[in-house]
C-alpha cells in the first residue's frame, strides 16, 4: 500500500458534511465528505468497527481516498446520538 500509514496519521476530529447511504438496518456507509471547500471521496471502506466514549456510541470508519494518485488511509467517525461525522484521522 502506498501512502501513510496508520502509524503517522494525524488527529483531526474535525465536523465534516457527508453524504451516505444507509441500509434498512440504519447502518451508514460514506461515500464523500466535505471539510471546508475540500471534497474527500471514500474510494474504499477497508473496515468499520465500534466504541463507545462515555456513553456515546460512535461507529468508525477506516477508509482509503487517492489525492495525486496516491492511495491515502483516513478514518471518519458516525456519532450515533446526534448523527454527525467527524474526520477523525488523516
């Protein structure tokens, strides 16, 4: 893989716009999100787990974009509450 690894990836944990879809289980799966005027697309999602932080359930995302033709990880967190995305990684 090409890229950053997980190792030197940065924490953001910055409120993004994102746009899903949700299955019928009310399950999200990202497929682009916005963070000022830049527009981040989700090539791939690699896995998706769980935690909860005080009470809070919020699912994460481990996905993949190209910029310059470079494959770069992230992660993106759904809080389940209040139904807002973070980019949490890059």
């Amino acid at each position: 893989m090409t890229g950053r690894s997980a190792v030197n990836m940065i924490v953001l944990m910055k409120p993004v716009e994102m746009i899903a879809w949700f299955t019928q289980d009310g399950i999200p799966n990202p497929i682009r999100c916005r963070l000022g005027d830049k527009v981040i697309r989700v090539q791939q999602v690699t896995s998706i787990s769980e935690e909860k932080l005080a009470g809070n359930r919020m699912f994460i995302y481990r996905c993949q974009t190209e910029i310059n033709g470079k494959l770069i990880p992230f992660e993106l967190k759904f809080e389940l509450q209040t139904c807002k995305w973070f980019l949490f990684k890059m």
